[in-house]
C-alpha cells in the first residue's frame, strides 16, 4: 500500500522535474521512490553516500588536504563565527 509525502521544492526544480518524468515516461513520484529505495539498499559502507554524487563531484572528492583547509584563519573566522 502506497502513501502520500508532501515534499516542499523549488518551482523551477519542479517544472524541470516534471518534464524529465514526462520525457521518461514515468512520475515524480516514482523518481524518488526509486532513489529513495537506492539510499536504503545501499550498502552501509563509509564510502556508499559517493554512489549517490555526480562524476564531476566524485572525481573532487577528496582533493583538499583536510589539514591545510582546518589551519586556513577563513576557516577558524567562519567556525568561530557560526558556533
């Protein structure tokens, strides 16, 4: 048995969204059926969220050195700043 979600996105995600489902030949809804199902099958390894990411972002993960990015004083401002 299916049950309704309201999900709250913006008009213009929405309007590209509808017109991908229509090209596809399928409904929003199923859309994020499926990826929600993907995100539940997916193994609970540390690295299973990088399925989920597009190639571009993929290959950028990564490529910070987390040490440098952490000493950075825009870093600490910001950190101080929203704490």
């Amino acid at each position: 048995m299916n049950t309704k979600l309201t999900l709250s996105i913006d008009p213009e995600i929405k309007k590209r969204a509808k017109a991908y489902a229509k090209a596809n030949n399928t409904s929003i809804s199923k859309i994020v059926e499926q990826y929600l199902e993907q995100l539940s099958d997916s193994e609970e390894s540390d690295d299973s969220w990088k399925d989920f990411l597009s190639p571009v972002v993929r290959d950028m993960v990564g490529s910070l050195d987390k040490d440098k990015v952490i000493d950075d004083e825009r870093y600490q401002y910001l950190i101080k700043k929203y704490s």
